[in-house]
C-alpha cells in the first residue's frame, strides 16, 4: 500500500509540475485505527512524500493521530471522529475535515473476515462502509487518488466507481484497488515451491480478491 500511495503522489507531481515534486501532498487514511489502518498510518508518516496525514475513523483515531505525531518527521497529523449526532441533523464533519484538500486517499476501513463468514458476508457489510467513505470522496476531494483496500477489492471497487459516476467526478486513472499483499503472497509461495528467493520473483496477480 506504501509503494501505491508513493507512485501515486509521482504521479501526481508529473501531472501537476513538469520538474519538480509537488510543495505539499495530504493523505488520508479512512479506517486508521484498524489493523490495517493503523501501520499504514505509521508508514505514511515516515514518508517524504507526505507532508499532511489525514485519519478518520468511527473510534481511536484521535489517540492514533497523537501518537503518530510524535514521530519526527515534517509532515502534520490529524485524527478526526465522525461528528456526534445532532439536531437539526447535519453532515460529518469529522469526514469533512479528513477529506478536504485530500490529493491521496486511502480507505482500509471495514471488518476483516472472521471463521464462518463467506465473501457474501464480507461484501454485505463491507460494501456500505466503502459507499459511504467514497460519497464523501466524491463530495470533499473528487479529484483525489483513491486507492480502495477494504475486501473483498474486486467488489468494493466497482462500488466506488459507481458512486463516483453518479456524482459525475469519476475518473478511471484515480480509482484503484490495493492488491499487493495478493503479490506478495504469490510471490513467496512461488518462490518456496522453486527454491529461489522471494525478492528475485515477480507475480502478476489479476483479480480473484
């Protein structure tokens, strides 16, 4: 997910400038305080590229965003909630705050598949995680990279792209599903079946998540 956001913000630059990187590049993370959110948090901390990291989610994230902020590098950390429920009724602002001015976002949010639980299950609850966070892409940074790891990815990205469609910003080049522990784990399992090294093999993996 690292090296995704990393190319990602390249790719940015090259767009955006013709010989220089970009003065400043925000990255949210949706699902921050989760198993996956919460070392991708740390990585994105620890990287160049970023000088303002973005966390959301429904619980810890203010804790989360107080510890990363401690560690020494010159990007900003913030840790938002979703806003508490009010009357009038009114939007999340605590998503509002994540997302604007947001060039990457990065959504692990979700739950991760228990014993028992088919890919129908993990869909059903999934599913409506990744629409509501990408109703909010679509409404706060519609021109922000998404990058979609919450499962199962090759049904919670479609979602993403119809919510963006019917928003009108969608765009093909800045929607992706993050797919890299699939890699990783072919590669490995390729490697220790032929007797080489992990790192001098290189999987494509196309679909099946």
């Amino acid at each position: 997910a690292n090296k995704a956001i990393s190319a990602a913000l390249r790719t940015t630059a090259a767009r955006t400038f013709t010989t220089t990187t970009p003065s400043s590049a925000k990255v949210a993370v949706l699902g921050a305080a989760g198993g996956i959110g919460q070392p991708l948090s740390l990585l994105c901390k620890l990287s160049p590229e970023v000088t303002e990291l973005s966390c959301y989610d429904i619980v810890g994230t203010p804790g989360v965003a107080a510890d990363l902020s401690h560690i020494p590098t010159k990007s900003s950390t913030t840790g938002a909630l979703p806003a508490p429920v009010s009357w009038p009724l009114r939007g999340d602002g605590g998503l509002e705050e994540t997302l604007k001015g947001a060039d990457i976002v990065v959504i692990p949010a979700g739950v991760p598949r228990k014993p028992g639980m088919t890919r129908d299950d993990l869909f059903n609850t999934n599913a409506s995680i990744v629409k509501t966070l990408v109703e909010g892409c679509a409404e706060y940074c519609p021109d922000a990279m998404i990058a979609i790891i919450s499962n199962p990815v090759n049904s919670t990205v479609p979602i993403a792209a119809e919510v963006l469609k019917k928003a009108g910003v969608y765009n093909p080049k800045k929607l992706v599903g993050v797919t890299t522990l699939d890699v990783c784990r072919a590669n490995t399992f390729v490697a220790n079946s032929i007797g080489k090294d992990p790192k001098d093999v290189d999987v494509t993996v196309i679909g099946g998540h």
